[in-house]
C-alpha cells in the first residue's frame, strides 16, 4: 500500500486559486504532475489534465443554432399567411365575377325578352320579307355584354320540347337511349313516368306506384296525375339528379364532354304532340319515332343557319324522306320560351347561368309577357347549347 505525506502533495497555488469552486474555463485548473511526489506514483498516461484538451461548445453556436430554428419559423408561419392570403384573394375575385356574371345573365335574358317581344310586333309582311336573313330569335342564341362580362341565351320554344304529358311508351325509350342513359334504368324511367301519370294504380313490370313510394324514407304517394312541374321527375322512381340535370363525363380521349339530363327535353308547358323542327335539340329530333339519325342530323344542321318556313322545305331541301313521319313534325310555335342564360366575366373561369320560362302572348293581349319559372340555381355546364 502507498503511502502519501501530507507535504507530497503539492499543489499549484498559482493554478489553483483556493476556490472551493473551479471552473473549467480556467486553465489553471490543473494537478501539477510534476509536483506530485510520493513513493510509488505513477504519473497519468493522459499527461496533464487541462480544461481546454476537452472543450465544450461555445456560446456563440448555440445561439446561432437557435436564430436560425428561429428563421425557420418565421419562414414557415410567413408562408402560411402568404398562402391564405393567396386564397382569400381568389376566393374574392370570383366572387366579384359571379357576381358580375350573374347581373350579366339577368341582362341577357332582359334584353332576349326585348327582342322577342319587338319580332312579335313587327308586321307579318315585314317578317315575311326579312326571312332570308334570320334574327338571332330564329336561329335560338343571343349574344352581348353587360358590365364587362359577356353572356349567352340559349331560346326554346317549349314546341321544340317533348310534352311529358302526352309523349308515348316508343319516345320516351328512344329518348333514354338517345342520352345515353343504360337500358336497365332506362327500363325503370320508362315505366315509372307512365305509372306516376296515369290514374290507375297498378304498376307496370319496371314502374313503381304507392307501395314502392312508402317504403322510402320520407314516404309519399304516386300522383297518378299529370305533372305540373319538371322537378316532379325527381320523385319518380330511377331518376337520379344526374339524369335530370344532367353531368360532365370524360371521353375515352380525355375529353370532357357533357351529358344533359331530361330536364333539357321536356316541358309541362306544352300539349302539342308534334315537334318544332327549328328549336328541337338533336336528342329531341332523333327520338322522333321513325326519324334515322342521319336525317335528324342533317335537320339539325341545316336549322342553326337557316331556319325552315315550312315542313315542306325538309324533303325539298334535304336528301330526306319523311313519309309519314311529317306528321310528327311542324315549324309552328306556342310563344312560350325557355331562356337559358351563361355569362362570364372576362378573364374568369367562372360563369353563371339562369333559366326562365317565359310566355309571350301573341299582339292582341294586353301583357306583353309573363315569367313562369325562374331558376338562378342551374348548374354551370348546363348553359352550353345542347
């Protein structure tokens, strides 16, 4: 066992203050090895034992580190606010041009009002003399501006639609077929209209009456009465608001193409059974029982240019042969319009469209028009011409 004298032990006063306390800044805080004497010691491998042989992280770097988790932050809650403010700024530009393309529809569909009334007061026999040059009234589309956004008005003649109320079983099928509608559903449609107008109440194979209305949730009853309205259709059974309104789909191409819904096809406002040749849709005018697609075609592209005086022009004009189809067909109209109005502000991507039935009664009555529906909810695809 070694043994140390008290005065083998020396230390370094120079180094060692007499602090209780040293701190490892100072060097000085040291065991002179050299110093040290006593029988059988060895001196450490490691040499003198110094404070800056092991040195901790300066202040100066753990401040850096902090400012720059610090900037980072700031960064990051300045791109939050940057990114919001981004959106907020969008969300209010459209807003403005929805709102701007709104007061532009209600614009067109005014000023198509005006004109339609005007035509109608003009004489027959100045009608009759300007009928080699088609108003924008005959060919079905009007167009103009309106506090920098441009609009669109699609017109009908409710003659060019089909009477929900008077179509028949073949029509109605060729229509389904016509839109694209698969023939399961449209199996179901088919029947379920017949059911929901007639006034028995005994369903058909594919059609639906009170036991198949109860059973949902809410429940209610079939009408077994002609319908008053078109959204009358989104009762019956099978129709989805899809198929009424139609919906955007996209083409094997990648294209988006738009399917319209039933709602563009029929109308509660007329009885006629025959079809306005000069305002029917192309779905409407292939749906007509015994009519090929390709004279429905041909029809439909000679009426966007030139509108026909009378039925006659069709088999005159047209490598056409309508036979007795002729009677399904007629160029006269009832007055009452469907204006479907699309505007959009410029450089907007958004639009908005309106629909109204009017009636423009002929020039003996007092009223020179009156509105019959009014729908500032219609989807913005539906405006394009069907």
């Amino acid at each position: 066992m070694t043994v140390f004298s008290r005065q083998s032990l020396v230390f370094d006063q120079q180094s060692f203050t007499g602090s209780p306390q040293c701190s490892t800044r100072t060097a000085g805080c040291r065991l002179n090895n050299s110093r040290l004497e006593g029988e059988g010691f060895r001196p450490s491998p490691m040499g003198n034992l110094k404070a800056e042989d092991y040195p901790l992280i300066p202040e100066g770097g753990v401040i850096l580190i902090a400012i720059l988790w610090i900037f980072v932050a700031l960064a990051v809650i300045a791109l939050s606010f940057s990114k919001e403010s981004f959106v907020e700024v969008a969300a209010a530009r459209n807003s403005q041009s929805l709102e701007s393309s709104y007061y532009a529809a209600r614009a067109g569909i005014m000023a198509t009002i005006y004109q339609i009334i005007q035509k109608r007061l003009i004489p027959s026999s100045q009608q009759q003399a300007d009928q080699d040059t088609p108003d924008p009234i005959d060919l079905g589309s009007v167009t103009g501006n309106f506090g920098g956004a441009a609009y669109h008005v699609d017109i009908q003649d409710n003659s060019g639609k089909i009477a929900l109320n008077r179509v028949q079983e073949e029509q109605l099928r060729a229509l389904t077929e016509v839109i694209g509608i698969p023939k399961n559903d449209a199996d179901i449609i088919v029947d379920s209209i017949i059911d929901w107008r007639d006034a028995d109440t005994t369903p058909r194979t594919n059609g639906a009456e009170d036991t198949y209305y109860q059973g949902l949730n809410p429940p209610y009853k079939a009408k077994n009465k002609s319908f008053d309205t078109l959204e009358e259709l989104l009762l019956v059974r099978g129709i989805t608001p899809d198929y009424f309104y139609g919906h955007p789909e996209r083409s094997s191409d990648g294209s988006v193409i738009t399917r319209y819904g039933l709602s563009r096809y029929f109308t509660t406002y007329s009885n006629i059974t025959q079809i306005n040749v000069n305002y029917a849709p192309l779905p409407v005018l292939q749906s007509i029982p015994g009519l090929s697609p390709e004279a429905a075609q041909s029809i439909y592209k000679r009426r966007l240019t030139k509108p026909f005086k009378d039925i006659s022009e069709i088999t005159r004009d047209l490598p056409v042969n309508l036979g007795n189809i002729g009677q399904y067909l007629t160029v006269g109209a009832t007055g009452i319009y469907t204006l479907t109005a699309s505007a959009r502000a410029e450089n907007s991507k958004v639009q908005r469209v309106l629909r109204a039935v009017i009636n423009c009664p002929d020039m003996a009555s007092e009223t020179r028009y009156r509105i019959l529906y009014w729908n500032e909810n219609v989807s913005d695809y539906e405006g394009a011409t069907p």
